[in-house]
C-alpha cells in the first residue's frame, strides 16, 4: 500500500500495537536470558526491544520511516 492511502491514524494504532508487542517480548527475552545466563537470547532480548522503541517512534509520528530515520530515531526532526 503506497503512503498516500494510509491512515495516520491507522498507523499509530498498529505501530502502537507492534511496539507494545516487541516490547514485551525483548523484556521477556532478556529476562529469560539473564536468568538461564544465555549471552545469545539477551542480545535478541535487546534487539526486539530496540525494535520497540523505533515502532514507538512510528506511533508517535503517525507515519513509516526511512531507513536512516529507523536506524537512528534519536535525530528525528519534529
């Protein structure tokens, strides 16, 4: 679907979605992997929570990212 069809709404909604998701699940991951002392499941842990917060980022801004935009939300302008 191109950009000009999507909903702002629609997309906070969904992206909100997502980052609760990936939020709980890199939360739970890193636990999991601090607890059984699994190096390689706290990295996903830290990954999948990374990945949260950029669909944060997307929720709050109400439309997708670029590549550039996604790997460093920090220096999104507002």
């Amino acid at each position: 679907m191109s950009r000009r069809h999507e909903s702002p709404r629609t997309v906070r909604i969904v992206a909100a979605l997502l980052a609760m998701v990936w939020i709980g699940a890199g939360v739970a991951a890193l636990i999991a992997g601090v607890t059984v002392q699994r190096w390689l499941l706290s990295l996903a842990g830290l990954m999948a929570l990374w990945y949260g917060v950029i669909w944060l980022f997307v929720a709050r801004h109400g439309r997708r990212l670029t590549t550039r935009e996604a790997l460093t939300p920090w220096r999104l302008r507002h």
